[in-house]
C-alpha cells in the first residue's frame, strides 16, 4: 500500500499539478488552495460547483514555479484551455480570466480555504470498482484528488475502512473522518480529460453510501482527511492504517 500520485491545485476550481513530493503543513498541501477569481462586483470566490457560470475553469490549469512563497504572483503560472500560457504577475492575466468566465474576475491570492476538508484521498481501487471502462488514470482526474493509493489485491472502496483511524505516510499522519460525497464536477471536462454526462449516476449505482453515521446516502468516492502531524510526503512512500484516532465511525 503506497502513494501513487500526489496533485496540487494552487488555484481554487483550475486544474493542478502532478508532484513528485510535497510538503503537507498543518492546514493542507503546501502552495494548494491559496489563489482563486474572484467576482469583481460582488466579491464572491469562483467555483465550478456553480458549472454554468464557472464550469470553464476545469479546462484550465495552474501549477507554482517555486515553493518558497505560493502567494507570490510571480511564481504562479496558468495554462488556459487555448493553450495560453501566462504568470500571476502579468498585468493582462485579470483581462484573460474575464473573457474566459464571461464577466470580470480578479486573480487573488487567499487565506487557504476549503469546502470540506485539506485533503482529499482516492484509492485506484475505488475508481477501478466503477468500471466505466476508462483508463483509471482517466477517471481519476475527474475527482481532483490530492493523494492517489495504490492498494494491490484490494479490489473496491477500500479507503472507506480508513475512516476514523490514524493514517500514515513518510512523516505524515493523517485522520480520514468523512466520505467524499460527488457532484455534478466529475461530468464536466477537466483539462484532456473529456466530459461524461453518465459520470454521477455511474457514481451513484456503484457506490451510494452515507457520508456520516446516519447520513443520507451520497454518491460517494474517496475521503476527506485532516492533518495530525505535517511533514513530507514522496510518491511510493508506504502507507501505515493505525489505531483509532477519534470516537466517531462511518457506518
């Protein structure tokens, strides 16, 4: 049981990265979540949740050309869905992001924000129990994970069973504590990554499950995590499930 990929999305609702290592700090990824478009009327952050007025977004990309200080525009470069390609600090770069969206949007750098948790854990195993006959790497895209795992002859949801327990990696410690619920983000297109209108009821035939005890059932892939103890984390580095780590369970 190992990291098989490792993704960073600087911007809020763009496309990420693909790390080799990286540094998970108390509060997430180091460099994830810490720009996003916001609206220039209203003041409203940007997210393709709202598909039909941001769904644009996930065509595009962003990645930081250095660590040392993610919220320097300098260091922020964004690959838009024509294949342009232009840094934080270019004074065109707000005028770009207007045209794409439709109306005028600002590129700022914010207070790391996210709609559930830090961290976002999908196993292979998970998108390959769809079968929706996607290459898995594919598929994958489609959930924005930030960790990928890699579990050989541990064939469906295994990351569920993660729930309430101490899970360890490199220097990390993570705690799981919620199943990620799906919307209508995994049909729209990502990147190369085609839309698949079917997506979310394919979601919801295979695995339509509470995401709390109690819950209403979701369609359901992956889980949400916290940070315990930050530190580093390299791809193929092994993964440890401990002990209990809080009093709650998913049933």
């Amino acid at each position: 049981m190992r990291i098989d990929q490792l993704w960073r999305y600087p911007v809020k609702s763009f496309g990420g990265e693909r790390l080799d290592t990286a540094a998970i700090e108390a509060d997430g990824l180091r460099g994830d979540h810490v720009w996003a478009l916001v609206d220039a009327e209203s003041g409203n952050v940007a997210s393709a949740k709202r598909f039909r007025r941001y769904g644009l977004l996930l065509t595009c990309s962003a990645r930081l050309l250095s660590d040392d200080d993610p919220r320097d525009p300098a260091a922020l470069e964004l690959t838009l869905a024509d294949g342009t390609v232009i840094r934080g600090d270019d004074p065109e770069v707000d005028d770009l992001l207007s045209k794409l969206v439709g109306h005028d949007v600002r590129l700022e750098p914010r207070d790391r924000s996210y709609d559930e948790a830090p961290l976002h854990l999908v196993s292979r195993s998970a998108v390959e129990a769809l079968g929706t006959g996607d290459p898995t790497d594919v598929a994958l895209r489609r959930f924005r994970p930030q960790l990928v795992v890699d579990i050989p002859h541990s064939p469906g949801f295994v990351e569920d069973e993660w729930i309430g327990r101490r899970v360890s990696m490199g220097s990390v410690v993570l705690a799981p504590h919620e199943r990620t619920a799906r919307c209508v983000m995994v049909t729209l297109p990502h990147q190369e990554v085609p839309a698949r209108r079917g997506m979310l009821r394919e979601v919801t035939a295979a695995h339509q499950v509470p995401t709390a005890p109690g819950g209403k059932p979701m369609p359901c892939i992956g889980v949400y995590a916290t940070v315990r103890t930050p530190g580093d984390i390299t791809v193929g580095d092994e993964i440890g499930v401990g002990r209990a780590d809080c009093s709650s369970t998913v049933e």
